[in-house]
C-alpha cells in the first residue's frame, strides 16, 4: 500500500491547522467508500440479527474486519464486500452460539439431555414384545418356524435355508410367508388364537 502525507486544512482529522498526518489507501478508501454505507449495513444488521442490543457492537466489528481486510487490498466493490462480510460475520455469530462447550457441562443429565440407555418401561415393553414372539414362534408348525429361525435370526439366503431343510426354494419360500403371516396374526390381530383353548 502507498501512504500519502497530509498537511494542514487537507488533513481530514487534524486537530489543528499545520499537524502532519499520514493517511494511507485504505484510510482514504474506507472514509469515501464504505463510512457512506453506514445506512445499508445497520438495516441490513436490523433484518438479520435478532438481538437489537447488538448492533452497534455487530456494526464495529464488520467495519473492523473490514478494513482489515482492506489493507492487504483494496475490494473493487465496496457496498458488496461490505454486505458480504456483515452475512459472514452473523453466520460465525450463529454456530457460535450453538455451540456448547464440553467442560462447561459436567454431566449431562443437567442439560436434560436423553440418555441412550432404554428407560425401564421400555425395557419392560421390550421383554413383553419378546415373550409374545416367543409363544407365537412355539404356536407355529415346526417347518415354517425352522424356515423364519433360519431366515431372520440366523440371516441365512433361501438357497441356504434349501439346503439345510433339504427342500427346494420355493418351499422355503412358502414357509416363510406362511410363517410371517401366521406370527402377524398372532402377535397384531385382535381376533382370539383359537389355537390356545
């Protein structure tokens, strides 16, 4: 950056007519670029940050920034460079804000927090759920439940479980379906298991 000396009434600033300033590129550049910009930067502070007491602070730090950045170089567009670094800011404002420092919180029940560990009326719920499934898996014909075993708890393919119950696919195929079915009726059906009485 080149600096230009200043003397006297030409010194915008001086104190007192004869004082010596030096005023670089971007001094000049802020004062006849972006401090007109005043009006555009606090409306557009207003319509995007929702505390009202932060504005003239939010307004300091967007003029800091830049004419930070202004020192290194000079922006070709000032009002869009200066809008853009208003919508930067308020954007590392905002993840600011939501994050949550780890030693603050010693423990996080005190944030209320939900814990990963099932609550004990759902583990309750659980095991009920378990037990049906179990009883319906007995009420069922011995192939179709070897069939379901063997599909969903062990995760075998039907060309496995084929092979295994010495049947062809399409066997194993009908014994699951039939199998799921009947386990749907039991386990979701409000109709009474005649089975049982």
């Amino acid at each position: 950056m080149t600096e230009r000396l200043l003397i006297g009434d030409d010194c915008a600033g001086a104190n007192r007519p004869g004082t010596e300033m030096v005023v670089s590129e971007a001094d000049d550049w802020f004062m006849r670029e972006v401090l007109p910009l005043e009006t555009t930067l606090m409306l557009y502070l207003r319509q995007n940050w929702r505390k009202r007491a932060d504005i003239a602070d939010l307004r300091q730090e967007v003029y800091m920034r830049v004419y930070e950045a202004a020192q290194k170089q000079i922006p070709e567009q000032a009002k869009a460079f200066v809008l853009m670094t208003a919508r930067n800011m308020l954007i590392d404002r905002v993840r600011a804000e939501r994050v949550i420092p780890i030693d603050v919180v010693n423990d996080l029940e005190a944030l209320g927090v939900a814990s990963d560990q099932p609550g004990p009326d759902h583990t309750v719920l659980a095991r009920d759920a378990l037990r049906r499934l179990q009883a319906a898996l007995e009420h069922l014909p011995n192939r179709e439940r070897e069939a379901i075993v063997f599909r969903k708890l062990d995760g075998l393919s039907r060309r496995e479980i084929a092979t295994r119950m010495g049947v062809s696919e399409v066997t194993v195929k009908t014994h699951i379906t039939r199998g799921m079915r009947a386990l749907a009726d039991a386990l979701f059906s409000e109709r009474p298991d005649l089975r049982k009485k």
